[in-house]
C-alpha cells in the first residue's frame, strides 16, 4: 500500500514538473506571411507581414483574458473615406508598428503610407520561455529601392512584455531622420480604452494626463483604461541606453507613441531640431519595449517590469 502511495506521489511530482516546464512559454509560429503569437496556447499577437502590405504591423493584441488592447479596425487608404462615415479614423494606425513620416527632408513617408516597408528574413528563434522574431524590414523609396533597412528583434515574454531591438542601417544614400511628432514605436488603442473614453496616462514621474505627459522625455508611459468591464493597460519604456532621451506622442483619442526624431516637434519650439543622418552603411541602434498587462499601473506592476526590460539587455 505505501509503495503505491509512493509511486502515485511520484507520478504526480512528475506531471508537476511537465506542467510547470511547459506553462507560462511563448510559441511564434509563421504561416505564410503571418507569424502567429501564443502565450501558454492562449493567442497573444500576429505579426502581419505580406508584401502587399505598406507597412508591418501587429494585429490583433490582447492583455490576459484575451482583452483586446488595440483598435478592432484595420483598413486600408483606399477604405479611409467608407471608414470615415463609420467614426473612424486615421487608416495607418495598425495595431502596433513601426515607421516614421519625415526622412530625407519629408520626401519619404512610411507613417502616412505614402512608401512601402517590406519585410524579409523572417526567423524565430527561443530562449528558455521567450521567443524571438527576427525581421529585417526595408524601406523603400519613390523608386522602390531600399534606402534603409531596419533589422529588428521582437522578444516575447510570458507575461506580455515586446522587447523591441532595432538596428536602422543606411543603404547606398544618406539618410536623414527629420524632427517629427509622427513615429516611431507605436501603439493605436481600443476606443474603449482611451483617454477620450475614461483611460489613464501617466507617466515614470508622476505626470498625468495628455496634457502633462505628450512630448515629455520620461522612462515609461502607461496607459490604461476599460475593456469589457476590466481594467488593461499597456506601458511603452524607454532605454536610457538609447543615444538620447526619447519623447512620446501620446494622444487621448488612443494613438500612443515613443520616438527620439522630434526635439523641436514635441517641446513646441523650445528645443532645437536635432535631425539624425546616416552616413551609407552607418546604423542605429533603439531599444524599447510595450508591456501589456490587467489592472493599473500599480496593479500591472509597470515598474517591476521596467525594471525587468533594463536586465533583459543583451551582454
């Protein structure tokens, strides 16, 4: 009889420890030109990436419960006008992406569509429970040839946290990063969530509000709001090992942004304008991260968790 005792203690011990190795993982699996996200078999993201895309971008996104963080819409140019007479708005806002509106003097504009990302060499790769998608993205020009490629590193943890690790390298041309409000990680929120809607904005130091927190330097914006009767938020954090202070275009109509290219945009003139150039095959490296989570900034513990990204850098 104890024998068997022992032996069921056992078995039990042993389906543990299958459970707790296989629980709380993160699985990337690319389907064509999707790169569908899980977190423990619960759908996360999907990383959309088709050529006939103008730009990537993340759809949908879910805080736990499968609370859906970002707008439901996702249109195109062409339906802006059919969208317009349903309240919507603002067609490039996909989801979670990156791009910019302002490159060599404003000839180039991947923000607004008007130029094409495409994507390419596509992998995963995992680490432990985190996963990693690995894109290079080419931004093209009027004439469709790459002018600047952006190699980037998506690392997925299991509790929500997009770690963003970009590498912006200058092809056969200079490449001039203008002062602009309109870029660079970006986030557009479900209406429901908004500010405009009751949402919350506040910032690492203790400035609340679109008024008080758009175009502030700070370490982490979190922005958190209703869904479905539950309180979700999504935080952005900054690197301070980025080579300046980045600033956030956040917006209570639920567009939610961090950039380092708008000095003069986002101080309303109080700052000079400080464009970046690229010499031809000189890059730059950013670092953020989006961190999504249940509750308030409190209840999300946003600063554990900015504190988490800062550790996670790579040696």
């Amino acid at each position: 009889m104890k024998r068997t005792i022992h032996i069921l203690l056992a078995v039990c011990l042993v389906l543990l420890s299958i459970q707790s190795a296989s629980a709380g993982r993160v699985q990337i699996k690319v389907d064509g030109h999707k790169a569908n996200v899980t977190i423990d078999g619960e759908a996360f993201t999907t990383y959309h990436f088709s050529p006939k895309l103008m730009k990537p971008y993340f759809h949908p996104l879910y805080a736990p419960g499968k609370k859906l963080v970002v707008r439901k819409e996702v249109f195109s140019k062409q339906e802006q006008g059919r969208s317009s007479k349903k309240g919507l708005d603002h067609f490039h806002h996909k989801g979670l992406w990156i791009a910019i509106d302002s490159i060599n003097k404003e000839m180039l504009n991947y923000w607004h569509e008007a130029n094409r990302m495409t994507a390419e060499d596509v992998t995963v790769t995992t680490n432990g429970d985190n996963a990693t998608l690995h894109v290079t993205n080419s931004w093209l020009d009027n004439n469709g040839k790459p002018i600047l490629k952006n190699k980037v590193d998506f690392t997925f943890t299991p509790d929500r946290m997009i770690i963003c690790e970009m590498t912006l390298v200058a092809q056969d041309q200079p490449v001039t990063f203008g002062d602009t409000k309109e870029g660079l990680f970006a986030i557009r929120l479900n209406y429901e969530m908004r500010g405009l809607s009751g949402g919350r904005i506040i910032n690492a130091d203790g400035l609340k509000g679109e008024k008080e927190c758009w175009g502030k330097p700070t370490a982490w914006i979190d922005y958190h709001g209703e869904v479905g009767g539950d309180t979700v938020g999504v935080a952005l954090f900054d690197d301070p090992n980025n080579f300046r202070p980045s600033r956030y275009h956040v917006r209570g109509y639920g567009l939610f942004s961090i950039n380092p290219f708008g000095e003069k945009k986002y101080s309303n003139g109080k700052q000079k304008a400080a464009p970046v150039t690229l010499k031809p095959g000189k890059s730059l490296k950013l670092r953020y991260a989006a961190y999504i989570h249940r509750g308030d900034e409190k209840q999300g513990k946003v600063v554990e968790h900015y504190k988490q990204f800062l550790s996670a850098r790579k040696k």
